[in-house]
C-alpha cells in the first residue's frame, strides 16, 4: 500500500457551517435579510453553484449576471469564514491515521473539490503530511495514482458518497467508505465514522483485496 487519498468534507473536517455562515453574511450584506437555521440542511455538502437557487428562493430572483456576481462574493466570505479553522476542527480519529499512515511511508494527498484544500489543511495544521492536492477534475483518483508514479491498486480512497466510491471503484483504486453503510455498500469497507479508521484496518482491507485476486 503506497498511497492514501482523502476527501476533504465531512472525512477531513466538516466545513459546512462554513459555507452556511458564508451564505448568511452574502444574504444580510446584499439585501438586509437573515437565513433560517433550518435551510442548513438543505445545502449541507452542496456546491456554491448547487446552493445559490436554494438560498435564493429564501430571498429573490436573480439574473445569470447578477448569479456570477454572488457566487464571486460568497467565495470571498467563504474564504473569511475558514480562517475560523483551527486544529480542532480535524475530524476524530483522522490526525492519528495520518500520523500512522505517515509512519509506515504511505504517500497521501487530497481531492480538491473547491480549491480550497491547501488553506483548509494549513489552517488545520496538517499540511506536512500530504504531497499531492489533486483537483476534483475528470479522474482525480488515478490522477493520484500517477503523480505518485504508482499503480491505482496499490493506493486506497476514502470518501463519503456513493457517487465518490464508484469513482473511486471505476480507478480500481480500493475504496474505504464513511458514513452509512447501505448507502456506501459498494465499497471495498466501510465504517460508520473517521473515530472507526485505524491504520491495521486499512492495511488489510488493502492486503485482503490482493488476495482474492
């Protein structure tokens, strides 16, 4: 096993409220208006671009311009809000992985969903553990594979959507899933939470893997 790619959202650290906190202060300083709690939900794991119609329809219409002109300055209010990131935003049981993925010279990097992943992981004090922040374009899984000038099945992924495990599975990279399992059921392994990961645990989903082949 030489490589180990992780989501950022809600397996790294979950910036949801973030982007929350991002979309009230755009909705009070562009029309004087607050969001309802409740609407958080609705856009938790959402693109900007996915949430912008949801968050506007709490407040008023917009044209394609005037859309673009959100989305920019909601990307500079998201960016303010990260800096709230510390150390103790790394979800549970992540930090310790990385350190013993680190120990046994596993290679490991990030799929950037948003290009915020260098700030989120220094903000977050981690930075040092990973060498490759791979964008979430096309195939960013064997992307991984071959900055690291390995093959895909000697790398695992980690992911929290089904969507993320089929890639991950297309790559023939293994996959690792968090969160509920019916819905993860297409991974190779799944725990119901990054406090479950350890690294013993990886490395024989990883070994077993080869094995049945």
């Amino acid at each position: 096993m030489k490589g180990a790619i992780f989501n950022v959202n809600n397996l790294i650290v979950d910036t949801n409220q973030q982007q929350f906190d991002a979309w009230r202060e755009l909705a009070m300083y562009e029309y004087g208006l607050g969001l309802p709690g409740k609407l958080a939900p609705q856009l938790k794991n959402l693109s900007a671009t996915a949430a912008l119609p949801i968050v506007l329809n709490q407040l008023h219409q917009a044209d394609e311009a005037e859309q673009a002109a959100l989305l920019s300055e909601q990307e500079q209010m998201y960016q303010k809000a990260l800096d709230s990131l510390d150390e103790s935003s790394v979800m549970p049981g992540i930090e310790r992985l990385l350190i013993n993925l680190d120990d046994h010279y596993v290679n490991m990097g990030v799929v950037d969903n948003g290009g915020h992943a260098e700030l989120i992981l220094k903000q977050l004090q981690i930075a040092d553990y990973f060498t490759a922040i791979i964008p979430n374009e096309g195939d960013p899984y064997s992307a991984f594979a071959q900055q690291l000038s390995v093959a895909p099945n000697e790398c695992i992924a980690l992911a929290t959507t089904p969507n993320d495990i089929a890639a991950i599975n297309q790559a023939h990279l293994v996959s690792i899933g968090i969160g509920d399992a019916e819905l993860l059921s297409a991974a190779d392994y799944q725990v119901a939470q990054t406090g479950d990961l350890r690294y013993p645990m990886l490395r024989k989903v990883w070994e077993d893997k080869h094995a049945n082949k």
